[in-house]
C-alpha cells in the first residue's frame, strides 16, 4: 500500500473521478481515512498534496488550478461529454 495508491482508491471511491474536485472535497471526504491508516505521520494534509503532485507529475491528474483536480484519462473525458450531452437535452 503506497501514498498514491490509496489516494488513487479514496478519488474512485467517491466519485471525484467524474469530473473536477477540489482539495477540500478530498479532504472531507478522505482525510480521516489517511490519519487511521498512516498514525504516526503528523503532516497528513501536506503528504497528500505532495502526492497528488507526483499523480500529476505521472499524468495521473490534471492540475486545473490551485486546489482544484481532474482525472486525465479517455474513458473519464467520454463520460464527462456524455453527462454534458445529456443534460443539454
């Protein structure tokens, strides 16, 4: 179990892969989840944006602006445009 893998785990868990999320929302919903798991590290919010950094740097994530995050890949964009389309009707 790694840093990014479980971030990867808590963003598919709660639906942050469909579409654009904010630091925040990944916080309220996973922070608590982080803390139970990694109980000796202190700097939990700091560990998690250094990872979502190397998910970025991976190409893993999409850095929209600061705090705000979005899944790079196909299946995630087709989607996205289908829920667009959608809702235009």
């Amino acid at each position: 179990m790694t840093w990014k893998s479980e971030i990867k785990k808590e963003i598919v868990k709660h639906g942050l892969d469909l579409g654009t999320f904010t630091l925040q929302e990944f916080y309220r919903y996973s922070l608590t989840h982080f803390e139970n798991i990694y109980k000796d590290n202190t700097t939990c919010e700091a560990s998690i944006r250094a990872n979502l950094q190397k998910l970025r740097d991976e190409g893993y994530l999409i850095f929209i602006e600061k705090g705000v995050y979005k899944v790079s890949s196909i299946e995630n964009k087709e989607f996205i445009e289908f829920v667009e389309r959608y809702h235009k009707k």
